[in-house]
C-alpha cells in the first residue's frame, strides 16, 4: 500500500514510525516531512501542509491507498473533504468537525448546549464590551482568542489591567490576526491537567493511554507557553473511576453532540482536561493527535494504528479491540535555545550511532543540508522512551538526550517530576 502523511513533525514522525510497522506498507510519503522524517519515509518538502491542492494532486497522481492528516490547520482548511472528493480515503476530521478546535466559540457553545461540563464563559464580539465586563470580574480570568494561535491564543491576566491588555492585544492589535475577532472570557479553574486523545469513527470511540504535557518553556511550569517541551504517559492523575466520568459526561455527551450539530467527528479527538475539585472539566478540544503527546501515546499501542486508521475511515471502530502495552513512556524535547521567542537555524545535529532498543528519536524540526542534518525550527527533537516504570522511562530518556548534541540546545530538567510526585503520593 501507498501511505501518506501530510505534516512534517514530531507528531508525524510518530504516526510514520508506527504506520511503518504494518508490513502492508511499502511506500509512505511525508509532506512536507522534514530532515529526520526522510530515514523513514519519502518527503516532499516543495508540498507544505496547507498546499491542499497540491496535496490531493500529488496523492491522485502517486496512487496513494490511504492518507493521514495530522495537523490542525489543513484540517480546518479542509483537506480531508479535498481528499475524500478526489476518492483517497484518509484519516482526519472533516472541516465542519474540524470547528471543535479551529473556533473556541463553536466548542463553548457547544458545550454548553449538551451540558458538557466545562470552565463557565462569555462571547466578546465588541472590545469596549469586553473590557465593561471585565470591570466586574474576579481575577485571575482566563481570555482566549476564537481561531487557531498556534497554542499562544490564551492569555491568563492576574488582574484588570493585565486583562485590559490582554484585550487589546488579542482584538486590537490584532496579535494572532483574524483569530482575535472574538474572544472567550472565561472562569480560571485549577486542578491537574490530563490530555486524552482517542480515536472515533463519529460513533465508537477507543481512548489512548492518557498523558501530561509540560507546555511552559522553563523548569518549574515557570516562562512562556510553548508547543510542549515534554510529555509522560500513562498520566497517574487520571484513574480508571475518573475514565469512567469522563466517557460518560464528556467523551460519548461529544460524540453525541456533533453527530446531533450535523458534523460528526472521525479521526483523533483530543480532550484537554483539568480535574477540578468539582470534577472533570474540558479545558480545549483538539481536531488531531498532541504534538508532543503522540510522542508517548503510539509507542504504547499494541494494535496496528493503519487498522485502527482504516476503522475509523470505514466506520467500523465499535467493532476493533485496541489494545496497549503495559508500562509507562516519556518524551523529552530537544529545542533550539531562546524558543518559542527568537532561536536561532542552521545549527550541524551530533547524533549516537544506535539509540538504545527502548529510546526513539523523533525530529520534529531539522532539515537535510547534503548529508547533514541542522536545526530547522524551534522543537528540534523528542527523545522518547517506553519503559515497565515512569522513572525508568524518564532515567533513559534524559540519559539518551545527553548524547545528543547541537549549539544551543535547550530542554527541561523536570518533565515528568509532578507525575512522579501524583504516583508516589498514591
Ligand atoms: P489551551 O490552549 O486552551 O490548551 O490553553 C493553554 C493552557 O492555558 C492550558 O493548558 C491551561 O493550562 C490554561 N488554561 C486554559 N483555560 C483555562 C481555564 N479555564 N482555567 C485555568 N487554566 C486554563
Ligand atoms: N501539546 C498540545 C497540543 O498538541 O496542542
């Protein structure tokens, strides 16, 4: 079979890797791809991720038997509903279901139409009244561009002067551009958080082992938001009896909403929680797989993912057993020193020889220049181990990112340091 992955990430070179363990797949092709992603599949870095015409005209053109598209922005643009027109059966949501993620206003909407419990919230069309509201509020409050902001679009002022300016940034000055014509104000709630994907065919729905992302950039939660600079699963926070309150008050009530909104939800859906103190609440939905979640979540799957893909694709979910490897994984990201602010490309990557049989490198940002590979973005790499014990994973992970080296390398020391806190208080 002909497969192809549109994206060229950490999260991509996951899903390739394990796509790759299905002898049925002979060629993969990455588009765009990047350095890294080229040892394991054909990248075509001419075609970028939001090229959806020449995204379907290159998968018609190669014969491509089944497509993945992994990250969010072609997914809002519609490249699945592109494919699917052009006959490639593919994995992704669909544009309209794509909204979960692509418009805050729709999930919160949504949400609170079909009782689904999250942080309480008003829509802001006008700046002046937003900033009357925010007179009466109490602080910290939690403002949120609608559209897509690269992760950045959530401000969490401690005051009315910083929500003031949270307000001008996101809808005068317009810093995430068109994402900031609405915003969502919204309750601060506090508790753990736990990321949660699962694949649906609209209908059935198999969660993956759960996982904690580590977004700030600095040790101790401390510094800007970032994409992600490490991730653990399984994540100790989320119990087999919160599983169960979750798929019953939140996952199957979503599956259930969208079907009812006329948009059914097929691919990976992922749901960004907190356990509050009253209980599960769902902070954002994503249309895709986390990026670095993915990181630790497919090196724990036992069944093969192209199956799953294809059940989902040809709605027959219910009917697959998805199993996954006892244990624990941790993935610690190699970035370029001084992201997500300015950071410098183009820096030669030292590599070991052989990584050790439980460790993967995923690239998430090099490219080829001739034979060497450099930094080419702000997340370079995700070091990722699976292990029988999170400290273990976490030990031969940091020990196996030692031996990796660029100018300006930067990681986290403490990923994983409050999951092992939450599993040896229990
Ligand atoms: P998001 O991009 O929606 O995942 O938000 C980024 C981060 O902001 C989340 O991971 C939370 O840490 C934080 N956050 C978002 N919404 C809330 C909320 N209602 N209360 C507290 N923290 C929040
Ligand atoms: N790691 C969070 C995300 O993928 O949005």
């Amino acid at each position: 079979m002909k497969l192809l992955v549109v994206g060229g990430g950490g999260r991509e070179h996951a899903i390739i890797k394990k796509l790759r363990e299905n002898p049925e797949a002979e060629t993969i092709y990455a588009l765009p791809g990047n350095g890294g992603i080229a040892a394991d599949a054909v990248c075509v870095p001419q075609i970028g991720a939001k090229d959806i015409s020449a995204i379907v005209d290159f998968s018609v053109e190669h014969q491509v038997d089944f497509a993945v598209v992994a990250p969010d922005d072609p997914l809002a643009l519609g490249c699945v509903d592109a494919l699917h027109k052009a006959g490639i059966p593919c994995f992704g949501p669909d544009a309209k279901a794509a909204r979960i993620e692509s418009s805050k206003v729709f999930s919160k909407n949504l949400m609170k139409k079909y009782g689904i419990p999250t942080a309480d919230y008003q829509v802001f069309h006008d700046p002046k009244e937003a900033m009357a509201y925010l007179e009466g509020a109490s602080f910290p409050i939690v403002i949120k561009a609608d559209g897509l902001a690269l992760g950045k679009g959530v401000l969490i002022p401690q005051n009315l002067g910083e929500a003031r300016d949270a307000v001008k940034t996101i809808m005068e000055d317009k810093a995430f551009g068109d994402s900031g014509n609405e915003i969502v104000i919204e309750q601060f709630l506090t508790g753990p958080e736990v990321s949660v994907l699962a694949f649906t065919d609209g209908t059935a729905i198999r969660p993956m082992v759960s996982s904690m992302d580590h977004k700030r950039a600095g040790d101790g939660d401390t510094g800007l938001n970032t994409g992600g600079m490490g991730t653990v699963a399984p994540n100790p926070c989320y119990t087999p009896e919160i599983a169960q309150v979750c798929m019953d008050t939140i996952f199957l009530p979503t599956l259930a909403a969208m079907r009812a909104e006329g948009c059914p939800f097929k691919g990976c859906l992922y749901f960004g929680l907190m356990l509050t103190p009253d209980g599960p609440r769902v902070i954002e939905y994503n249309c895709r797989f986390g990026d670095p979640e993915t990181q630790v979540v497919l090196p724990l799957l036992k069944t093969d993912l192209l199956t799953i893909m294809q059940a989902v694709e040809n709605e027959t979910l219910g009917e697959l057993d998805v199993e996954w490897h006892n244990g624990a994984a941790a993935c610690v990201i190699l970035a370029s020193g001084g992201y997500p602010a300015h950071y410098e490309k183009g820096k030669p990557i030292t590599l070991p020889a052989t990584f050790p049989a439980n460790v993967t490198c995923y690239h998430a940002g090099d490219k080829l220049e001739g034979d060497t590979l450099v930094t080419s973005g702000g997340r370079v790499l995700g070091i990722t181990a699976a292990a029988p014990t999170l400290r273990q994973a976490l030990s031969d992970a940091y020990a196996a990112a030692d031996t990796v080296s660029f100018e300006g390398k930067y990681l986290r020391h403490d990923i994983g340091r409050r999951a092992l806190a939450a599993l040896e208080g229990q």
